[in-house]
C-alpha cells in the first residue's frame, strides 16, 4: 500500500468524516481505517486529535450508545456486549468501567429463547435444549442464566 503522505492533510480529515457520516466509530475502528487507506502516523494521530477535540470522537458516548443497543437490539448477554464493544475497537478499559455494572437480564433471555424456540419446535426435546443452549450461548449468556430460562420454559 503506498503512504500518502504526499496528500493534503485534508485528505485524512475527509475520509475520517465520510466514515463518520456512514455511523458512529471509535478512535480505534477510525485509527485501524486511516492506516489502511495508507495515511501517515501523523496524518493519522492528527486527524483523530482535530476530531476529538471538536466533538466527532467520542469513544465514551459511543461506547454507551453500543452497550444500549446490543442489549435491547441485539439481545446479547453481558459477555455479548462485552465482545461486541471489543469488536468496534472500544478499549478494554472503557469495557470494563461500562459493564461493570450490568447484569444478566433473564426476562430477556427468556424472551429470544422464546422467540427461537417457535422456529425449532418440531425438534426432539434434547435437540430443541442443545440449539437453545446454543443459541443464548452465542448471544453472550452465561450458564446460570441458560439454565433459569430453562427452567422458566419447562425445557429441564
């Protein structure tokens, strides 16, 4: 990939706001994406500095809108969020301080189990446990929890 260090320093600033327009990043996700399009260290650093310091970045509002979203849009459990907000390059940090303070949510466990049990419901009964396990296990639900819908859906 060639450096574009002979580009204006316009040129990083645009393409960081036309990601931006697309949806919210983090400072992470737009460092990873400036690097990629063979902008500098400095063009980079410098950019991200310019969109912080005016209100573009912000790693924190993001980080707190995600949390929101994957829970109530995605259904995820607390390890689901947790990995959701690695994945958009959240810091671990900032992971840890926004979902320390979360707990499982069992009344939404239960209702994606739910909600996925009527599409597997003609299965035998092991089979319908095993792809609900599955199923919650892949959204970031722990055992316990798992265990307690299945309790709650007469599946033990």
């Amino acid at each position: 990939m060639t450096s574009r260090s002979s580009g204006s320093r316009n040129d990083a600033l645009q393409y960081a706001l036309r990601l931006l327009g697309i949806r919210g990043r983090s400072t992470g996700e737009l460092r990873y994406r400036l690097k990629k399009k063979g902008f500098t260290e400095e063009q980079t650093e410098e950019t991200l500095r310019y969109l912080t310091e005016r209100g573009f970045l912000d790693d924190r509002a993001l980080a707190r809108e995600l949390v929101e979203y994957s829970q109530a849009v995605k259904g995820y459990g607390l390890k689901g969020v947790r990995d959701f907000l690695k994945k958009r390059g959240i810091e671990k940090n900032l992971i840890d301080e926004l979902t320390s303070g979360l707990e499982e949510d069992i009344n939404r466990a239960t209702e994606i189990a739910r909600r996925h049990y009527e599409q597997i419901k003609e299965n035998p009964p092991e089979v319908i446990r095993r792809r609900l396990q599955g199923y919650l296990y892949r959204r970031g639900y722990n055992q316990n929890t798992i265990h307690e819908v299945f309790k709650r859906l007469h599946l033990l």
